[in-house]
C-alpha cells in the first residue's frame, strides 16, 4: 500500500461518523477515532469496567480527545465518542459531558 492510502477493508455493521460539514465519504467509528493511539484496549477495558461510577484519567482522556474527533454535527456523535472510550456507554459518556460541562460554568460564574 503507498503512502496515504487508507486501507479497503469492509468494517459492515459500524455506523458512520462524518465530522460536521464534511464533504467526504463517512468513516467508520473505529477508524477515525483516538482510539489507536491509547495501546491494548482488552486489559485496559476490563480493570475500567471494574467501577461504574469511577472515570480512569484513561477514560477521561479518551472522552476529551473523542469530543474533539467529533465536534458537533458530527453524524451519530455520541456513539462514535462511546467506541472510543473503553468500558463506557454512549448514555455515560453523554452524562460524563453535561457534567463537566456544568462544572466550567460554574466555575466560569463564580470567577465573574
């Protein structure tokens, strides 16, 4: 394969996930997403699944890096950032982002 070839792989049964406003053909979750740079998922996933309510910086980096992959507009956002975040659902990861979301404002308030 030449350099800045994608590979011809068929990944049927993963969704679409076209950042906003993109003209290209839609990629799979998995191949546009941070998750390849965070190493060997299996021993990872399983010690983070250990805690429901507890998030790894692992986990937390991962959901900051996804939100940044897929901004908003982003073609079924929430289940590409949930792909990439090991152990975690698309509906934790949603309440994960409200909550730090209304944590910087109010930090935001108290500053002013």
């Amino acid at each position: 394969m030449a350099e800045g070839e994608e590979p011809q792989e068929s990944l049927e049964g993963e969704g679409p996930c076209m950042k906003a406003g993109s003209q290209e053909k839609a990629e799979p979750c998995e191949k546009a997403g941070p998750q390849e740079k965070a190493g060997p998922q299996e021993k990872v996933e399983s010690q983070e699944k250990a805690e429901p309510g507890v998030w790894t910086q692992n986990q937390q980096k991962l959901l900051e890096l996804a939100l940044q992959t897929f901004p908003r507009g982003t073609v079924e956002r929430w289940d590409c950032i949930a792909k990439v975040v090991p152990g975690r659902s698309k509906e934790e990861c949603m309440i994960r982002y409200k909550m730090l979301a209304e944590l910087v404002q109010k930090r935001k308030q108290a500053q002013s």
